[in-house]
C-alpha cells in the first residue's frame, strides 16, 4: 500500500497489518466500554435523598454489574460485545432489584 511503513527486519507484512488493525480495535473497544462507565440513577418515584435508597441502589449496582460481567464473561463473543451490550444490560438490572426493593419506577416520557 502506498504510504505503508516497511516491516521491520524479519516481520512478514501481515503481520504487522494485523497487529495495527488488533490495536486499533482493542482501543476502540477499551474507549467504547469507558464510556458507560458513569453512575446509573434510575427514574424512580419518591425520595431519592434517602439513606435507605442511597444504601438500596448501591448494592443494585454493585450486584448488578457482577451479574451483568459474569454472564458476558461466558463466552469470547459475549465478551467481545460486552462494552456494547453491558452497560444497558446492567441499567436493566438496576432498575429490575429496585423493583424487587419495592420502588417504583416512573414512567418513561418518549
């Protein structure tokens, strides 16, 4: 390819090809995962300044990404698409333990 850098001494094309391209990818991957990486509050009804809520939603978070990574860990591809899947995966999950806690939830305005 035209303007390609030369192989290093001893390295076949392809791989280095290769090699750019899994970089690459893998930084994509790593950014696109980062980015769902921000707290999820739920849109529950009632007082969310409470202790009692404040206490209930973070052990609904922690439990819930354990869940979620758990299952995606499974196999390579769930892994793979883990940082595309998780994060709403894990706000479902959220959302279903505070169910499960009693609150409810509040209507979605679309």
């Amino acid at each position: 390819m035209p303007g390609d850098r030369p192989a290093p001494a001893g390295v076949p094309r392809s791989v280095c090809r290769l090699f750019r391209a899994g970089a690459f990818c893998l930084c994509y991957v790593l950014l696109t995962g980062l980015s769902g990486c921000s707290p999820y509050d739920p849109p529950v009804q009632g007082d969310r300044t409470s202790d009692k809520y404040k206490d209930d939603l973070e052990k609904c978070r922690t439990t819930s990404q354990e869940t979620v990574r758990i299952k995606n860990a499974d196999t390579p591809w769930t892994w793979m698409i883990s940082p595309f899947t998780g994060p709403p995966e894990v706000r479902a999950a959220i959302r279903a333990c505070l169910q499960g806690k009693g609150y409810v939830l509040e209507k979605d305005a679309r």
